[in-house]
C-alpha cells in the first residue's frame, strides 16, 4: 500500500511539474503580443505582397514586438503594504518604481537575476523564430526562401520551441509580470506544496 501512494504521489509530482512547466512557457512568451503581430501583420505584410512600405511597416511591428517579448521578462509584481498588487521592472537594486508601495515591503527578493536574461534571450528567439518564419513575413522579405529551403521552415520552429521549452524547465520564471498575478497575492497557489 505504500509503494501505492509513492507511486501515486511521484506521478502526481511529475503532473504539477508537467503542468508548471508549460504554464512558465506560456507566461514567457506574453499571449498580448503574439496576438498582435498575428492580428496586424497580415494587414502590414499586404498578406505577402509586400511594397517598400510595407516592409518598413513590418519591420516596425516585429521590432516592437520582439521588445515587448524580451522586455516583459523585467517586469515583476508584489503585494504592498497597502495591500495593493503593484507592478515594476526589476533592476539591480529591487523592483522600480515602488515609491508608493510603503517602506515596510522587502524588495530584495525582486532584483535582477541570471535568470532573467536567459528568459529574455529565449523569449525573443521564441518570437523571432515565429515572426520571422510566418507565411507572410517569409513572402514579403524573402520570397523565393519558402521554396528553396522548406525543410528548414518546417524544422526549425519544433527544434527552437523544444531547445527553449527545456532552458524554461532549467530555469524556471519566478518573475509575476504585468498580467499575472503576485505570488503574494491571495489568488494564487502556493508553489510548495
């Protein structure tokens, strides 16, 4: 009976591990922004059939995005003494602006990590990979690329997702961005038990 709940406890183990894992891959790359560029690029990209404008205009869209991506990485939240959930940006020293959170909130804990660049890093290479291979940007900025190299708009995508998803499971996100909820805060789980 013992080996029973072992087992069972080890399979739920790897389950909440599972599911943490893919729920830190998801909050990498911000829905928000993935949403837009596949929301505008079709219209900037004249679906494919790209002017000179057109490749600026998206040139602009991808730019901004992939700085969303990579930026989002910075930016944490926390539970002020005010009760109040705040957001920030970390930086060396702790999270800023925090000015109006009260003196009495400990925001050692909030400064900036190794781990946050190897999320920003990947976040954007995540990104880049979908921006720069989407059907319409590959049409517009490099046209005769879809025919020649097929192989490698069908590889590389699953190979880049697969190499960043184990880095995220190496290094997992402890960060609460803009749109995610404190760890302090009352609705989220406890990440112990």
């Amino acid at each position: 009976m013992a080996s029973t709940k072992d087992s069972s406890k080890s399979k739920k183990s790897m389950k909440d591990k599972t599911f943490t894992g893919f729920g830190n891959l998801i909050k990498l790359l911000p829905t928000g922004t993935v949403f837009i560029f596949q929301f505008l690029n079709p219209v900037l990209t004249n679906n494919g059939h790209c002017h000179t404008i057109n490749k600026y205009l998206s040139g602009i869209l991808i730019g901004l995005c992939g700085f969303s991506c990579a930026f989002s990485s910075f930016t944490d939240s926390y539970v002020g003494s005010d009760g109040l959930i705040h957001y920030g940006v970390a930086t060396v020293k702790g999270i800023w602006p925090s000015a109006n959170a009260g003196s009495s909130v400990d925001l050692s804990p909030y400064k900036l990590q190794f781990g946050d660049f190897v999320h920003s890093f990947f976040s954007l290479i995540v990104f880049a990979v979908l921006s720069l291979l989407d059907s319409n940007t590959v049409d517009c900025f490099y046209p005769s690329f879809e025919s020649t190299e097929k192989t490698l708009l069908m590889v590389l995508p699953p190979v880049i997702g697969a190499i960043s998803g184990t880095v995220f499971m190496v290094f997992p996100n402890k960060r609460h961005g803009v749109g995610y909820p404190s760890s302090d805060s009352p609705s989220s789980s406890s990440e112990g038990s």
